[in-house]
C-alpha cells in the first residue's frame, strides 16, 4: 500500500509540474505541434474526408489525433489547450503501466525512483509540454506490453482480444511507437503462445484496423513517403563499409554513451533537448551503462526492455539520416529508464545487506538528485530565448487567435489548413 501511495503522489506531481502555466510556457507553438492543433480541429469542424484518411505527413491518419478531440467537446477549451491538455495526460497515464512493468522485475523502491526520474527528464518534459503524437503512440505500446504480458499468462481468448485491440492502436499511432509490437511478438514466442491464441491476438489487430487497410493500398507511395524520407537507402543503394561505420560510431556514442558533444547534430534535435546537454543526463547515463552490464552478465531484468531498446537502435538510428534522432529515439525512452533503474535495484540489494534503512536513504537521494537536476535544466530552458528561436519554424502565443481564426474560415471554406511559412506570406481571401 505505501509503494501505491507514493505512485499516486509522483502522479499528482507529475500532472501539477506539467499544468503549471501550460497556457504560457511554451510561449510558441512548433510545427510539429500546430499539427496536433489542425487535424483535430478538422475533426470537429468535419472537414477531413473521413477518420481514415492519412494527415499531413501521410504516415498516419485521423484516428492517431482522435483523442485530442474530447476536451474540445466536453471542456470546450481551443484546440490548443485540448491538444497539450490530452498530451499531458497521456504521459501521465504512462507512470502506473511503466511502474506495474518494473515491478516485475524489482523493488517497490528501485521502480518508484526509476518513475520519479522518468517523468521529470527534461527529454520527457518538452514531448509532454510540446504536443507530440508519439507521446500517444509510447503510452498505447506500454499498455500493448503489458497486455501481451498479461494475455500469455492467463492464457484466455478474451485477454488475447484486449492485447490485439492496443496492437491496432499501435499500427494507427506513431511509426516509432511500433516497435512495442515487436516486443510483444517476443513475449508471445518467449512464452510459446498457442498458434489459435496468437492467430486470435492478431485476427483482432487486422479487424480493427481494416478500415484503414483500402486508404494506404490507394495511397502506398504517400503513405510510405516518411519512412523513405528518413532511410539512409535513400542515399544509398549499397551504403559503404566506412559509411556504415561511421553510422555506428554515432549511434553508439549518441544512443549508449549519450555523449553530448554530437547530441545536436541531428537536424531538429536543438528543439527537443536543452542546449549541452544529450538525451538523458549523466547520472541516468551511468545508471544505464552499469545495467546494461548488469544484464549481459546477470540478466535480471525482463528482455523485452532490450528488445525495445535495440529495435530503435537499428529501426530509428541505425538506418536512418539525422542521427541521433531524439524525436524517434523517445519511443525508447522508458526501456533506457528501465536498464538504468536495474542498476538501482541491485545497489540497492548490496546496501540493504549492511544497513536496509541507510540503503533506502541512498536510493531516494540519486533519485532527487535525478529529478532536481533536470528540472532545474528543464525549466531553464523552456523559458529562454534559445528555446523560442530552436523551435522556428514556430508561431507565437499572441498570433495564435488570429491563426486559428484564419485556420476555421479556411478549412470551412473548403481550403487545406496551411503552412506557417504561407502564415508569414500573404494569403488569398477565402
């Protein structure tokens, strides 16, 4: 009872540091985010074609912005605030499933620092302020994790539906957030699922997400376009030894390493991460390393958090331009916490055998210090003028009405919502 107690304060926590000035701060709306304000908004007005039709960057379709659209409904806010309102909330909810999924592999003590320094990672922070859909995408592949988990050790038909509709919800959501399905597969062969169950958990998927079967077979070229964009096949057919080398080193110091020095050198990252510093920061760094040691040698963690973990590596990183990529590294994000709390969990086993007291006392003081240094870095940041200028192209809070206001006669004028540079240039009356 006391873990539960103090996993509910890291969430009322969590949820008040994230509200707090939400209205203000960021005081600009970036590109990536005005998506997340338009598509729902042409839900509401009606003005998409249908639910299933594919969205701006044709790699999703409406349904991945559908749950942004009910505090429109029902609280009436603009779409700005229902959009990061909805996106604070889903990494919100994301604590309790990353805890329950640490649980079975630790202590009370290790999984409830682990969460507390998750949820206050300056990386976290900025995609829980900043609208970003692959927030959505993160919390539906750890519900689709658990679910699995779940499914294959009660081993009923009905557990095996519930695991098959979050797998739908993965394949509508953020490519990135995907690669939970392969960890899931995982699980289900780890565990030698039965061939009806396994062909029931993925019957439910491709019911569920038939209806958008017909729109990417009419619209593959588009549809594929994202992921086409970003491979390094792109560049080359056969990529050279040295090429592939290079790549490596990169990934491998951006990814394991977390060096800050080539942190930035993807092309977007200055807007996702604080200025010197890399993903995480370095005590997470040394946490990370010693438990990825800890598993090679002890393996004392569940293995789908390294499934996760080098399915990103080589999906999103390895094979992919701009790297590192903090934007399609974050669906690791909670495998790279988990790795780290590991390393809690067994310093934590050594400490308790001299003194259990002192040992808890140690654990809770990391884990402060964790959270009190990215939170002073956090919110340093998100306040500055180098943060404002990182996320260009951007629009500020005080164009924000008029925008909008052009935005609803436009797309009820039968135009297509448009771009920020098309704001800063003059425009046809509708």
């Amino acid at each position: 009872m006391r873990n539960i107690i103090c996993l509910v304060l890291i969430v009322a926590a969590s949820l008040a540091i994230r509200l707090y000035r939400i209205s203000e701060i960021p005081a600009v709306i970036n590109g990536d985010e005005s998506g997340s304000i338009i598509h729902p908004m042409e839900i509401v007005l009606k003005t998409n074609k249908s639910l299933f039709s594919l969205t701006h960057d044709g790699s999703v379709s409406y349904v991945a912005y559908l749950s942004k659209t009910p505090p429109i409904y029902l609280l009436r806010l603009d779409p700005l605030m229902s959009a990061r309102i909805e996106t604070i909330l889903a990494s919100v909810l994301l604590l309790p499933a990353f805890y329950a999924l640490l649980r079975r592999d630790m202590s009370g003590t290790a999984a409830l620092v682990a969460t507390a320094a998750l949820t206050t990672s300056y990386w976290f922070m900025n995609f829980s302020r900043v609208v970003w859909i692959i927030m959505d995408s993160t919390l539906i592949g750890l519900l689709l994790i658990w679910a699995t988990l779940h499914a294959v050790k009660t081993q009923t038909p009905k557990d095996f539906i519930i695991s098959g509709a979050f797998l739908a919800l993965s394949l509508y959501n953020h490519m990135s957030g995907r690669i939970f399905i392969l960890a899931s597969l995982w699980i289900m062969f780890r565990n030698l699922t039965k061939i009806r169950l396994l062909i029931l958990w993925a019957t439910t998927a491709l019911i569920l997400f038939s209806p958008q079967i017909p729109e990417i077979i009419n619209n593959l070229s588009r549809y594929s376009e994202r992921a086409r964009s970003i491979s390094l096949m792109r560049e080359y057919q056969n990529m050279p030894t040295q090429t592939f080398a290079q790549q490596l080193s990169i990934v491998f110091r951006g990814m394991v390493l977390f060096d800050s020095n080539i942190s930035h050198q993807g092309y977007e990252n200055n807007r996702l991460i604080p200025p010197g510093q890399s993903g995480v920061n370095l005590y997470v760094t040394i946490l990370f390393i010693a438990g990825t040691i800890i598993f090679l040698t002890k393996k004392k963690i569940n293995s789908y958090w390294l499934v996760i973990y080098i399915s990103n590596f080589i999906i999103y990183q390895m094979t992919t331009n701009f790297v590192p990529s903090w934007s399609r590294a974050f669906s690791a994000l909670p495998s790279i916490y988990a790795v780290a709390a590991l390393s809690l969990n067994e310093l934590k086993k050594i400490l308790d055998s001299k003194n259990q007291a002192l040992s808890t006392m140690i654990i809770l003081a990391i884990g402060a210090t964790v959270v009190l240094s990215d939170q002073y870095i956090y919110w340093n940041w998100t306040v500055s003028s180098e943060f404002n200028q990182a996320q260009q192209p951007s629009l500020s809070l005080r164009e924000y009405p008029a925008w909008l206001k052009l935005q609803k006669t436009h797309l009820l004028s039968g135009y297509p919502p448009f771009t920020y540079q098309e704001w800063s240039a003059p425009l046809p009356s509708p």
